[in-house]
C-alpha cells in the first residue's frame, strides 16, 4: 500500500521514511550492512567528518513506472562518482555492486513512499559516506560508515518546469584545482552564504562563475548549467572545478540523439549570453529548471522568457523524464529496475 501524502505538491524537504542502509568500515574491511529504523548516528568526537570534512555524498532517484514497477536512472555512474570523490578525500571507497543494491534494498523496503505514476514525484535517495573513529591529526580516518536514505520529493527549483531567475555570485563554491569535482559536503557549506543571499534577493539561486577568471558560467547552485544558442546547439560547460553531472551527460547524449543538436561541451562566457535562445540548470535534484533571467552585477540577462519555458528546454526534458519514469525507451543500460 502506498502512502497517503499529498504526492504532487511535495518540496524538497527531509521526511523520515521507514529504513535506511547503514555499513560500518573498520580493520581494513567493510562489514555486509544492514537495514535499520534508525536515523540516528551516534559517532566519535574526533571523527574527520566533523572537523575535516572528510565525507562525501551522491543524490539519485527511483521512479514509479506506469506498469507499478521502479526504475532507478543510471545508478552505477552514481557508485562511480562516489568513488571518485572518495578517492580525492582519501576515503575508502564502497565496492559498485554493493552500492547499487543497497540503494535498492532501501528503495523495495521503502517501496509505500515511492510516489506514484503521475504525480511528477519520485524517491530521491541519498547515499553518503564519513570518516568516523577517535582521531585528531588531519590525516584520513581509519573508520568509515556508509549509509543510504530516501525520502518522497517534488521539484527543487519552485515552479518546477517554470523559469525563474538566478544571480551570479561574487563568491567561488570550490577552488580551481580543489574538490570542485568531487561531491564533498565542503562545496556545498561554501555555497551556503551566496545562496542566502541569492535568495534574500528573490532569485532562485547563485550562479557560479570559474574560480580562476571569473569569466565563464560554472554552476547553478547545486546543479549544472546547460545553454542553447540561436543556431540550435546544445552547450554545458566544461570544467574541473564542476561537479560531472550524471543529467548533463544524459541530455548532451539526448540533445545529439533524440533532439538531433549539435551538442557540445565548451567554455560559457558571462559577456556572451547573448548567442543563447534558452538556458537551464539541469541536475538530479533540480531535473531540468529553465533559468528565466540572470543577474550579471548591475546587468539583467534575460533568456527565454522570464516565466516560461523554452521549446527546446520542455522537449529535452520531456525525453529525459519520459526515460526515467518508464514512458520512453532507454539508451542501453540507463534503467535499472528495482
Ligand atoms: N552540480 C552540483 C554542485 C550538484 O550538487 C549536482 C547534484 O547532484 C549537480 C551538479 C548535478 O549532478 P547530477 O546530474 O549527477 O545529479
Ligand atoms: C542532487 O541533485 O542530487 C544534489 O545533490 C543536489 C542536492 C545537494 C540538493
């Protein structure tokens, strides 16, 4: 039986569901995990997670398919990327096979607050890791713990598939060479006061530019950003200092393949907007938010329309959710079922 909640006006908001994943590292192995009621953790003092951001995490979904099945969306690139961060972080990493099927343990045993088909919601699931232990050198923790929740979500952005408008932060979220890449908590505190102030302004968030010129469009918030110019290609910036997002190598294969653009990643200047149609942040979390305008210090940029979506902006993500709710074939190997 499924839940009773009000499936199409969920946020983006913590709701306790009933088990999460929890495996402990310690003497050089991970033990086989468990499912728990739990959602508590109760850790060392010293753990390096609470002093020296030694932690990473991943964010994915699983969605209900008309046929009442559930579809997870590439879930091994996620395993992948969190090794990668583990490995930037000096953390042990948790073996690929494993992550996926403790992401679908979690997901069957929680299977009442899958949302339903239809109601736009899916489960979003939240793996993480931490260094844990007695410790207080800087040095990376002998002890970690793996664990994996999920709860009901809606849309991130407000508004959904509405435009809205961000504003360019004067502050960097990760150094040039630093953990930009990686999915690491420090990132995501160090975007905490842009954000605030992004929205005490009422934009919907910050847009990072690059660390080292602060010329070109980084980031939006915590999701990618993707422009599409007058003569119809699909541009997604490249950088070592964003997060490689799983949806923006999805809709740049989908812009090529489905959508027949040229699509491309590349430099994105902020004093070249004007050689886009349509712009949007893409990303897990976010899915796809068309950016209506943006804020370039005393300049307002706008795209589209300041509140409604491009053409080409709502079919790529028409192709996108239609493959991830089950309601369009997938590229090879991008659904894994439940
Ligand atoms: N960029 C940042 C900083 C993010 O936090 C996320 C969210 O995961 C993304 C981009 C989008 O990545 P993905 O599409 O893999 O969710
Ligand atoms: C995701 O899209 O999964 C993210 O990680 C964004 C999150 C930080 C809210």
């Amino acid at each position: 039986m499924t839940k009773e909640l009000d499936w199409k006006n969920l946020g983006f908001s913590y709701i306790k569901t009933d088990y999460r994943f929890i495996s402990h590292y310690k003497d050089g192995q991970w033990d086989k995990g468990e499912l728990t009621r739990d959602n508590r953790l109760h850790i060392a003092e010293g753990s390096t997670a609470l002093h020296y951001g030694q932690q990473c995490f991943e964010g994915m979904k699983a969605y209900r398919t008309a046929d009442g099945s559930i579809n997870l969306f590439r879930p091994y690139e996620n395993a992948r990327r969190m090794k990668k961060s583990c490995d930037r972080l000096l953390m042990e990493s948790y073996p690929e096979e494993q992550f996926v099927e403790a992401v679908k343990q979690v997901v069957r045993a929680n299977e009442k607050w899958v949302p339903p088909y239809g109601t736009g919601a899916s489960l979003y699931i939240r793996p993480f890791m931490i260094g844990v232990g007695d410790n207080i050198g800087v040095k990376p923790a002998d002890e970690y713990i793996f664990s994996v929740f999920a709860m009901p979500v809606g849309s991130y952005f407000k508004g959904g598939l509405k435009a809205s408008n961000f504003i360019v932060s004067p502050y960097d979220r990760a150094a040039p060479r630093g953990t930009g890449a990686a999915k690491v908590g420090g990132n995501y505190a160090a975007s905490l006061l842009p954000g605030k102030e992004a929205k005490e302004r009422s934009f919907s968030d910050a847009v990072y530019l690059d660390p080292e010129t602060h010329s070109k469009i980084e980031e939006v918030g915590a999701a990618n950003f993707f422009g599409i110019t007058h003569d119809d290609v699909f541009i997604t910036p490249k950088s070592p200092s964003i997060l490689p997002s799983i949806t923006k190598y999805s809709l740049l294969w989908l812009a090529e393949n489905r959508l027949n653009l040229k699509a491309e990643e590349g430099d994105v200047y902020i004093d070249d907007l004007d050689q886009f149609k349509e712009a949007g942040a893409c990303g897990t979390a976010a899915v796809i938010a068309p950016i209506g305008g943006l804020q370039v210090e005393e300049d307002f940029h706008v795209f589209y329309s300041e509140t409604e979506v491009g053409p080409i902006t709502k079919r790529l993500y028409n192709e996108l959710v239609g493959i991830q709710f089950g309601d369009i074939e997938a590229p090879e190997g991008w659904i894994e079922k439940v």
